[in-house]
C-alpha cells in the first residue's frame, strides 16, 4: 500500500474513514475513503481539509485524493441510503484529548462517490468534539449524539471560554440529521409495510420482499446495512451492499413484490443487518435480518 499524502490520521489527530458501498458496478470491491486528520496533538494545530480513496486489495493500489470544503479533524463518516457519505462533526483546530480543541465543524458535509462531489446540507448549533457519535437509524435518518471534550462533566452553567479544559460542555443532547431523500414531502413517499420473506441469510441466498408504495414505482434499490460500532470518531464495520434484485411484478393496490438475492463473490462479516427498501430514492423503515456464513 502507497503511503496516503497529507498530514497525520491516527491519535490523537484522527480523522474518519468508510468503506464506499459495495455493487455489482463495482465488482463488490472494497474501496476506503478517508478523511481529516491534523499535524500535532495542540490547540491551535491546524486540521487537514483532503481525503483520500484506494482499493486496498487492488493489484497496485493507488490513492485518489480530493478535499472536504473545510478543514477537520475527528470528523465521522455516515453511509447514507442514496449511495453518498454524510460526514459531520469534528473540529478545524486542535486534537483529539481533553481541552485541545477549538473551531467546532458545525456543517455536514455530504460527498457523493459516483461524481466525486461534495456539498453542504445542514448546519448544526452544537459542538461535537471528543467523544462524538453518529449513526444511521432504522428509519434512515441519522442519531448523533455525545461531545465529552473534558476530563471531567461540564454543564452549560460553567463553560469558560477562557479555560480550554472548559471552553465547551459536557453535551447530553441528541439530534436527528435528516439526509435529502427524507426532506419536505418525500418522508410521505416512503415504502410502507414491508415483508421480507426470510429474517435468516447466507451468501447466494434468495428471498422475497413484498411492500406498499402511493406513487408510481420507477426505481428499487434493496440494500443490507450494518453500522458496525462507533467510538472516538472511528466507524468499525460499516456496510452498505446493493443486492440484487429482478424488478418487480405489481400486485394491486400499490402491492409490489421483488426477488433478491445476497450476491455470492462478496466478502462481508456474519451478523446482524438490516434490510432497507429504496423505491424512487425514498427508503422505507429497515427490518432486522441475520446474515450466516
């Protein structure tokens, strides 16, 4: 593997990393992208704006570098249901550790792999500095939560600005990120009362998923999702995988139904998922499966 230009990734001037969603358009190859970091474990140490992507098991692996619109570190990357990452919190001054940060990043960032663009789409009021989590929820919209930048609980009644151990509270709020595909009207366009006909799958398996939609059906994704597990902005197993599907065949009454299956040649953990419905770029409520190896 070719070293990855810019500066530091790792503690204390983390930055985040995904691996890009797995499809049959790109062989089901693993392809990581990474994002931020910083120089040195200070306050005022300037954080890194470029992110990188590479196919690890590549013959000859090479990075293809591209830059966030701002600089961050500790920033955390969310797959979201249409394809793109959400990346979010952090800071743009400063590192990981207690009272060594400053600048919080308060935009989401959103980078879509197939143009290799980026934009803004939202803005929070929060800081989320150490000890920050994000993670998306079952109904396709993202939870995060956490802000601990002190060694010991700040409340709002004592925040110092002066003080770097308590420039910024212990945050115990939580907010819900709601991507584009779920904005304005679209949360009514969902796919409703989904069935899927096996909870339990294995590679190459089939199953059947039968759902409801109100609008005319144009396009269906079926994804299986894992958030993996998430601590000090690194995103441990997080999967996203287009599975394969035939269409669909119309039942009546809005009904439609569509065989999938779990493609043999891809290389994922057993364990729990979950089974997300995209009709028209709308997801609907995901459903718990188990995944058997």
């Amino acid at each position: 593997m070719p070293e990855m230009p810019g500066m530091h990734r790792t503690y204390p001037n983390t930055g985040g990393s995904v691996m890009l969603p797995l499809h049959k358009r790109n062989n089901y190859e693993p392809e990581i992208m990474i994002c931020g970091g910083g120089q040195t474990q200070a306050i005022d140490s300037p954080c890194d704006a470029t992110c990188g992507r590479v196919k690890p098991i590549s013959a000859d692996p090479e990075w293809q570098m591209t830059s966030m619109p701002e600089p961050r570190g500790m920033v955390e990357g969310v797959l979201l249901l249409d394809g793109t990452v959400l990346w979010l919190n952090g800071c743009q001054r400063g590192a990981q550790g207690f009272g060594l940060a400053t600048e919080p990043a308060l935009e989401a960032l959103i980078y879509n792999p197939a143009d290799l663009r980026w934009s803004i789409s939202g803005r929070s009021k929060i800081a989320r500095l150490y000890h920050s989590v994000a993670l998306l929820l079952l109904d396709g919209t993202v939870l995060i939560a956490g802000s601990n930048p002190n060694e010991m609980p700040v409340t709002m009644d004592h925040v110092d600005i002066q003080n770097p151990y308590k420039a910024f509270p212990t945050d115990f709020r939580v907010e819900i990120y709601t991507p584009p595909y779920l904005r304005g009207d679209k949360s009514l366009q969902r796919p409703t009362n989904v069935k899927l006909s096996n909870q339990t799958l294995g590679i190459n398996s089939r199953f059947t998923v039968e759902f409801s939609v109100t609008n005319v059906l144009e396009t269906l994704d079926i994804i299986l999702y894992t958030n993996g597990f998430v601590t000090h902005s690194v995103h441990m197993g997080q999967v996203l995988v287009y599975l394969e599907n035939n269409g669909w065949e119309t039942l009546g009454n809005g009904r439609k139904r569509s065989q999938v299956c779990l493609p043999g040649d891809i290389k994922i953990a057993p364990g729990p998922y979950v089974v997300y419905v995209v009709a028209n770029g709308v997801p609907g409520v995901g459903r718990f499966v188990t995944l058997r190896l």
